[in-house]
C-alpha cells in the first residue's frame, strides 16, 4: 500500500515567508531596454491624439495612458491575448517595468486594455509603429534613402466561404440571437420556428443526401427561397423593434444591433447568390462571411492557394529592415499598380522626401509609375521590367535593389508566423483585424530595435 507522504517542507518557518517578491531587472533584458529607448511623452501624444479624434467630450476620468501603452507593446512583443496580458502585467517585473507600474500595485484589467486598443484602431496603432521607425532612423537603424514595397494579405479567420455554408450562418445567428433580443424578435422566433426547422433540413440534406449536381442545385434554389421569405420576415421584426430600442440594455440591445445587421447583409447577398445560381459565376463584391462583411477574396494565383480571404495590405521596408504597413479598407486600396506610388508618398510624407533608391516588383511595373516616381524624387527607380522592358537602373545599383527586394519577402513571412501573428488573427471584426496587423508590424519593429540597441551596446563596450 503506497503511503501519501507530504510534499513540501515539513518544517514550519519561524517568520511567515513574504508574498513580495524582490528581484533586480537586467539592463539587458528586452522589456527594459525598450522602457528606457522609447520616449513615452511622444507616444502619448499620439495616442491623446487619437483619443480626441475619436470621443464625443473629455468626460470621465482621465485614462492611464502610459501604463495603457506599455500594456500595447507586451502585446505587441508577446503576442498574447487581453486576459493573459493583464496576468503578465500583474505577476511578470519586466512587464510591469515596461508599462511604468513597479512603484504601484496598480494592473489594467483586461477589458481596459480591450477598449484601449478598440479606441486607438488600426490608425491608433499606425501612428505608434510609425514614432517606433522614425525612432530606428534617428538612431541610424535604418534609413529611409533606401526603400521597398510588396502587397500581401491578411487571412481572415473564416470557414471557406461556400452559399450554403453562408445560408446555415445565417439561420443559426437568427435563432440564437432572437432568443436574447427582446419581444419583438421572441414574437418573430415563434412565428418562424417551423420554417427555421425546415431551412435547416435542406442544408442536412444538400450536405448529406444530395449526390449530383443536379440535386445540390435543386435543394440550394429551394434553400435560397427560405431564407428570402424569413430575411422578409426578420425584416419587419427589425422595423418594429426600432421603437422599443431605448428599453434595452446590455447583451439585449447587442442582440437586437446583430440581427439588423445580419438582416442588412443577406439583403445584399441573396441577389448575389441568385446571380451564381443563373450564370454560375461570382457576382462582383461577393460578400463572403456574414459577421465581417467588409471581407474580400484576394486572387494571389499561388501554388496551392489561388485565392486567400481578407484584407489587402501594403508593406513598406526601409534599409535596415523597419516596416511600415498600410491596410486597405476594400479591394481596390491596395493594389501593385496604385501602391508602388502610394508607399513612396507615405514616405515622403512622412520623412519629408522621398527614398533616393526604391524598388517594387513587376505588378507596379509601367512606364507611368516611373515617371510618377521621378517626379515624386527617386533618382534610382528600380522597378522590376515586365517582358522585354529594360531596368532603369544597371550594375551595382540593380544588383542592391534586387537583393533589398527580396528581403520585403522574409519580413512579410516574419509578421505572418506565430510570434507576430499577422495572419488570421483572433478578431470579430475588420476595425479589430487592421489593430492586429499594425500591432504585428509593430511588434517586428520592436524586437528590430531592441537587436539593434544591443548590437550597439556591445560594440560600445568592445571600444
């Protein structure tokens, strides 16, 4: 018989041990270097810049906003979700370093730092990560005289997006959000239950019993027709509804806001379905995911992945490997042809001139971009040719540029791997995507400038 012995010591301590931890922090750990290179004053500023673009008044107490932002950048390096960060901030030294906490027991919580992050956007975080490059090139970690760009996307975290996958969405979030959204929509739910029960019929049976073409056809038309009639009905329910809207609080008026929005999506996407139906092509601006529908396909034409479901992005990289992202809000945005212009205007914009050496790929090669590039500063122009063209650049010159553009490749596969996570991020809506990309990028530039800090004080210290 095995005996239970005691873990632990078994000797009592003569004075309780203190639940106070006392531990010095390394000059050299990563979290310290960058609390004591990053000038936090600015980053306010940009961030209360933000801030009262955004709210309606100054009402309320005023907001944390260094240890908000600290609480960013662990995001940012970390890659960790709201809850797990506010345990970091709470229990980790460097964190709580790093977001100017030690002197205080004080910890935002983790729906603080949601709605901070909410609250500053895609733009928010933008203008952060650009003070985080502008700081590398003052410092000499980059330079903005010598720049590349390439587009990419960002997948969104959706199923594959098929007719009926979108149809038996939209049953199931009308059912479930009905129940929590108030009388009017328990009186819609009760009129509509049997053909809920029918419509999810004909999607088991188009999944499991429909063999040919013919079939699935067949049973997608009567499908269709289905949740025309209830989307009619869930319609009138939403006009009703509208009167009672101040009565409801909390999860019940989100309920209501969900299903006219679902409402207003499937108003677009039936006639686009019905248009596949007859002609058996996609309908331009095919929505593809009910909740996010400001999603689009992106057609990439890769080896096993012709087309990715998201958002465009354009990637910008100076000399030195910093990254500047910018992310566009609908499938013409960002484009190879318009974004090979675009980025040397960001950068002028920014850094006051344009790059004297820039290189893009053949998808923003024409005899146009080149002179826009000219007239815009950029004596060395090297985009790539398409057919029989000729470089505009020979030599030595072509041969950087080239070299430089192949490195935007590996920078883009940085930001979408598992630290950074620029790839389908865990978000619920578009606004909340552009925040994860941005932060990505914003992440990469941070451990770029903490390497190259380091690299600088070893050579300090080797002098």
């Amino acid at each position: 018989m095995t005996k239970n012995v005691k873990r632990g010591s078994r000797q009592p301590d003569l004075f309780p041990r203190a639940k106070t931890a006392v531990i010095p922090l390394s000059e050299l750990h990563p979290m310290v270097v960058l609390t004591d290179a990053l000038d936090w004053t600015e980053m306010e500023v940009r961030a209360e810049k933000i801030r009262g673009m955004k709210l309606k008044n100054a009402a309320g107490r005023p907001p944390r906003l260094r240890a908000l932002l600290g609480a960013l950048t662990v995001m940012a390096v970390r890659r960790l979700p709201y809850r797990e960060v506010e345990e970091q901030i709470r229990y980790y030294a460097p964190a709580r370093y790093l977001c100017g906490l030690t002197e205080t027991d004080w910890t935002p919580d983790f729906t603080t730092i949601q709605d901070f992050s909410q609250l500053l956007g895609e733009d928010g975080v933008k203008l952060i990560n650009e003070y985080v490059v502008e700081l590398a090139v003052e410092l000499g970690l980059a330079d903005p005289r010598l720049a590349v760009a390439d587009t990419t996307a960002q997948e969104a975290a959706i199923p594959h997006p098929t007719e009926v996958g979108l149809l038996s969405g939209f049953l199931r979030s009308v059912g479930a959000a009905a129940k929590t959204a108030g009388r009017a929509f328990k009186g819609f739910l009760s009129k509509v239950s049997s053909k809920l029960k029918s419509a999810k019929k004909m999607v088991r049976a188009h999944r499991l019993f429909a063999k040919t073409g013919a079939a699935r056809r067949r049973v997608l038309v009567q499908l269709t027709q289905a949740v025309e009639r209830l989307n009619g009905k869930l319609g009138e329910a939403v006009s009703k509804a509208e009167a009672t809207a101040g009565k409801l609080r909390g999860h019940g008026l989100a309920a209501q806001q969900k299903l006219a929005e679902l409402h207003g999506t499937m108003s677009k996407l039936l006639p686009q379905i019905r248009h596949w139906i007859k002609t058996g092509y996609v309908a331009a601006g095919k929505i593809i995911n009910l909740h996010i529908p400001e999603l689009y396909s992106i057609v990439r034409g890769k080896a096993g992945k012709s087309v990715e479901f998201g958002l465009s992005w354009g990637i910008t990289r100076l000399r030195g490997g910093f990254i500047l992202a910018t992310m566009g809000s609908n499938r013409s945005d960002v484009q190879d042809t318009k974004f090979a212009v675009q980025a040397v205007r960001d950068l002028a914009a920014q850094f006051g001139k344009a790059p004297r050496s820039y290189a893009y790929d053949r998808g923003g090669f024409s005899q146009e971009n080149i002179e826009a590039l000219r007239g815009l500063g950029v004596r060395q122009v090297g985009l790539a040719p398409r057919g029989k063209a000729k470089w505009e650049v020979k030599g030595k010159v072509r041969d950087e540029l080239i070299r430089e553009r192949a490195q935007v490749e590996g920078t883009i596969g940085t930001i979408k791997g598992q630290q950074y996570g620029f790839n389908r991020p865990a978000a619920r809506s578009a606004a909340m995507m552009g925040v994860c990309g941005q932060r990505a990028a914003l992440g990469a530039n941070l451990a770029k400038l903490v390497r190259g800090l380091g690299n600088a004080a070893r050579v300090a210290t080797a002098g």
